[in-house]
C-alpha cells in the first residue's frame, strides 16, 4: 500500500531530508516516531501528494507521488487518503452533520447525508449530528473527526499525533477507535506520534506479534 | 450551490461583521441608487413636460423661476402680464401657437390652472371620464388630483387664493367637475385645469366694487405666462431677444434654464456621488478587512479542506462566494433604501405627488448598482481569496 525507496525532499536553503525505506502493506499499521522536527509531517505531506520527492520514489495505493500534478494530486488525495489532525479542525460555527457535508464538497462527491449519518453511526455519534463542536466532549469531537476522516473510505488514513494531550484511559479509546476503524474498512493506518503510550496500545495480531510496524525517525537539522 | 451554501454559513459564522459589512456596502449603493433615482426621474420629468414648448412669456423675474412655475409647475410664478400683450405675439410671424396659462388658486395645495383646450391638445391628454370643459368654473381634474382628492363628475368645490393650502376660499364661486383625465405621467395628472375666463371671473368678480369697475378689470385682463411654440427653430436665436428688449415681459428658454439648473444640481450631486464613492470605498474596506481576518482565523480550516481534496480554488472559491453573497444581500437592501431615500425626498419637498420624485420606479440605470457591488465586493475579496488559495496544508501538519 505504501512504498518508499531512497525517499528524500530538499527544502530551498536546507540540506535534503532523507527517509528510511518503507513497505505497508494493506490493512496494516505503521507508526512513524521520533521527537519533534525529525520529518513527520514532512513524510505525511510526501505520502499526502502535499508535495513531490525530490529524490527516490514514493507509492501509495498503487500511485506513484510526483507523477501527479495539482488537480489530479487534489483528486487521488480526496479518495484515497483520510487524516486525523492532531487539533480536529472542526468549523466551530458549523453543525457535526454541516462539517461532515464540508468535507464531502471538499472532496468532491455531492453532499450524501445517508453517508455522513452512517459514518456517524459506526462511530457512535449518531445522535449527535445538529450539535455544533462547541457542545461535544473531546472524546465525541475526535469521534466526529475520525467519521469526517473516514468518510470517503479512504486506503489510507493518516492520524497525526491522535493522542496528544489525552490521558491514558482516553488515549487508550482513541487508538482502539482508530485501529476498528481501519480495519473494519480495509484501511492502512498511519500514525504520526511522538507518544511513547502509542505502541503498547495497538493490539497485538493474530500470531501475538506486534500489529503494527514503526518507522522512527531521528531529529534533523541543517547540519546532516 | 453546495459552495454558495457553505458559503453562506461561513458569512454568518460572524453575525456581527457579517451585519456592519452588509450595512455598510448597503448604505454606499443607496446612496448611489438614491442618485440614480433623482437624477433619472428629473430628467424624465422635464423631458417629458418640457417636450414642445420652445420658449414661456412671462413677467420679468428669473428666467428659472419662470420655468419651474408655469411648465413644471413646482414654483411660484413672477408675476402676470398683460393679456393684450400676449395676443401681440400671437401675430409674431415666428409663433406658431401661444397656449396662455394662469395661475393664482388651488384646491387642497393642487393648483388650479386657468388655460385652452391647446394645453390638453399639447399633452396629449385624454378623459378617462367626462368631458371637458365648455364654460367657464367647469374643470378637468388630472387623475392624480381626482384620486388623492376623491374629486367625481358633477362634484363642486371651491378653490383658495394662493398656490398652496391655506389661502382665503372663493366662497362664491364653484367649481364643477366635467372631466378627469387618464393617468399619463405628465405634470397634467396633478393639475385642475379650467377655461382662462374660471380665474378672471373668480377674480375679478370677487374683487370690483360695481359694473363699472368690472368693465375696467376686463379691459386690462392679464394672464400669468404663455408657453410659445415656433414656426421655426431659427426663432430660438431672435425670439427671446425681441421678446427681452421690446416688451415688458421675458422669454425664458426652457431647455437652457433647465440645463442650467441641472448644471447646479450637478454641483450637488457630484458631492453626493463622492460621499457614495467615499462610503462603498469603505465598505469594500470593511470587507477586505472581515475577510482577511477569516482567512487569517480559518487558515488551518481552510488547510483541513485542502487536505481533505479541496483543490486551491475550491477554497478560495469559499471566500469569493461569501463576498458575492454580500454583494448580493447589499444590493437588494440598498436598491431598496435607496428606494425609500427618494420616497422620503418626494414627501419632503413635496414632490411625490408631482410626479417628480417618488419610489419603486426602476429605471435601467439601476443595472450599475449590482454590478458596482460585485465589482466592490469582489475586489474586496481578491486578497484574502488569494491568501485562501496559498494557505500551506504543512502548517496544518506541523501544528
């Protein structure tokens, strides 16, 4: 689902970042570590199609990133990739149910309630469709979060930093909520944290092996 | 659709900014509706009531005031002139017809206008009842007057000394409505028209002291002005002249007077337009600045919706939708105040029932004021929209 060889991105005036070769498969989960300022969210915007490699090469979900160019780039992203910010981004001045429908236009499918209620429902926050964020918990806001994320049924969902400022007992939920999602729909998941709590949190496979594989990035700078 | 939707709830995320800008981008294009409206309805106005007449006989005095008197009939009139002095003119080789009009009574502020059958001839007119009249002290009321004074065939009423409300009645001497005239938009409609011999009767007869006294009053009848038409337009260059510099009268030009009062009210309506001018430019400000802030506010909303697939100009497309929804709000309410600025001018100056100046008339010249709103509105809206367009989806990623 997701490959990266000699992957690497130059930003003007600094030296090239260089990733660590990756292979996701399907359904799996992958953990991308490491302090703050190693490339996370550069390596997020990679596999986003935010921006192209400028070395190596880069395939998710079948798609080489840097073959694509702004619209079709906009267009592959809205189907295949759904994202977790680690601040939800919720419209405060819209509805749960309105900032869903913001989503769909933003991805450009019509506005489908029977979508958005069941994307709800799998969540457990049906009934919580004509609340604006204002009125939600943390716990429903990042639920809401999670359905707008997962609404187009994405290949890839992409969790930054989901556990930030939780405690345990909610940083537990929020890891389970996300893993049952992505693998009730087939989905590979990809979490951004510098949370040591992350990795004890995902449940274990079949075999009891780890469920997931990490990529741990080192602190970069100018100097590398 | 779904974009002027989301749109429209992006607008009203900030009921408060959303409101003043309205107001404010309203406010400017009523103002500029409000010039529109008075600068079309006078021209139409004197288009239309000044049509074929080439030039008015009357006492000396201002030449203006000569004008607004006895063909627009918002003014009081100089004076009178000799009756005889008229008919002089009438055998000038260069008048092709002399419709006298006379002026000094109303009925409930609506004047009463002593003239000939030519007058109604002049204007087209038609009756929507009646006849006209075929003596004197019987009249034709113009459809305005008839409708806001209830006036029917065979109604009497008495009319005041003086132009407006409030002058000694003519007890004595009643008039008889014979006729009502169809609606035709020209000052007719607000007018009692009657035979010049209804106001020498009414004055004279009031006035003199026996038979003999009346002899004399008949001998030096007068009327108050004459409204003049050329056999040629060659008259233009001699007529007023010879009029000016052998009579005791003058000969006012209605189209240069009415020219020169457009070039003063030109003069006052260039400060309006500026004032306008001064307040859209500040509405289109205030909306730069609302929006700005939004983008400023949502850039990590706006970066979500690109992540989310949103290409760049779906998003800026958001804010260039809640501009043109201000647009569009803003020339409705201020097609509409801009309405009412002119309704309350006409009830003001009194000239709503003179036709003059009045509401709900929507001339095409009103086509500007949506067009300035969008222009204003979008342009207000293309920065911000451009911040939208760049806003960077790695600070959402980095935050």
């Amino acid at each position: 689902m997701i490959q990266s060889q000699g992957l690497g991105y130059h930003y003007p005036g600094s030296a090239t970042l260089h990733f660590a070769d990756v292979e996701v498969a399907q359904g799996t989960v992958l953990l991308l570590s490491g302090p703050s300022g190693c490339g996370k969210s550069t390596w997020l915007a990679l596999v986003a199609a935010l921006m192209a490699p400028t070395v190596g090469s880069l395939v998710v979900a079948g798609e080489s990133i840097g073959t694509l160019k702004h619209v079709a780039a906009d267009a592959w992203r809205a189907r295949t990739i759904g994202f977790l910010p680690q601040k939800l981004h919720l419209s405060a001045a819209l509805t749960v149910q309105q900032n869903l429908a913001l989503a769909q236009w933003a991805s450009g499918v019509p506005e489908d309630p029977h979508r958005i209620a069941h994307a709800l429902q799998a969540l457990g926050v049906a009934e919580l469709a004509q609340r604006l964020p204002s009125e939600l918990s943390g716990g429903q806001a990042q639920r809401v979060a999670l359905a707008r994320a997962v609404l187009r049924e994405p290949k890839v969902i992409l969790a930054d930093e989901p556990t930030a400022s939780l405690d345990d007992d909610a940083a537990a939920q929020a890891i389970t909520l996300l893993h049952v999602t992505a693998q009730r729909q087939g989905a590979t998941l990809v979490i951004a944290t510098h949370d040591a709590r992350v990795a004890r949190l995902i449940p274990a496979d079949v075999d009891g092996k780890n469920g997931f594989q990490t990529m741990c990035l080192k602190r970069w700078s100018q100097h590398h | 659709m779904k974009t002027l939707q989301h749109a429209w709830r992006f607008l009203w995320s900030r009921p408060l900014g959303a409101a003043l800008n309205l107001l404010l981008l309203s406010l400017g294009l009523a103002s500029i509706t409000f010039l529109l409206l008075v600068s079309h309805q006078l021209n139409r106005a004197f288009d239309r009531d000044l049509a074929g007449i080439d030039v008015v006989v009357g006492a000396k005095g201002s030449p203006m005031q000569l004008i607004l008197s006895g063909v627009l009939h918002i003014d009081v009139p100089p004076g009178n002139v000799p009756l005889s002095a008229v008919r002089e003119l009438e055998k000038h080789p260069m008048v092709a017809s002399v419709i006298p009009i006379s002026l000094g009574d109303n009925y409930q502020a609506f004047r009463i206008v002593g003239t000939s059958q030519a007058y109604l001839a002049h204007y087209a007119a038609s009756l929507s009842q009646g006849t006209t009249w075929t003596a004197p002290m019987q009249v034709v009321v113009g459809a305005t007057v008839a409708k806001k004074l209830g006036l029917q065939l065979g109604q009497r009423f008495v009319g005041s000394h003086g132009l407006g409300a409030g002058g000694h009645s003519h007890g004595d001497f009643p008039y008889e409505v014979v006729g009502v005239l169809a609606p035709s938009g020209s000052v007719l409609d607000r007018l009692i028209l009657t035979d010049t011999a209804s106001v020498w009767k009414v004055h004279e007869e009031a006035t003199a002291l026996d038979a003999d006294d009346l002899a004399v009053m008949a001998q030096e009848r007068e009327i108050t002005m004459a409204l003049v038409q050329y056999t040629t337009p060659m008259a233009a260059l001699s007529f007023p002249r010879f009029v000016n510099t052998t009579t005791e009268m003058q000969a006012a030009a209605p189209a240069l007077e009415i020219s020169r009062l457009l070039h003063m009210l030109g003069l006052g309506t260039d400060v309006l337009r500026a004032f306008a001018g001064v307040l859209l430019l500040t509405a289109g400000l205030s909306v730069f600045i609302a929006l700005w802030s939004a983008v400023r506010e949502r850039r990590a909303d706006l970066a979500l919706l690109r992540m989310l697939g949103a290409s760049p100009g779906k998003v800026a497309s958001l804010l260039l939708c809640e501009a043109l929804w201000l647009a569009c709000l803003a020339t409705v309410l201020g097609l509409f105040l801009g309405q009412g600025f002119a309704a309350a001018l006409g009830w003001y100056l009194q000239l709503d029932s003179s036709l003059l100046l009045g509401a709900m008339v929507w001339p095409q010249e009103l086509m500007v004021v949506p067009v300035l709103a969008v222009t204003v509105a979008l342009g207000a809206a293309a920065l911000p929209a451009l911040g939208a367009f760049r806003v960077n989806v790695l600070n959402l990623l980095q935050t």
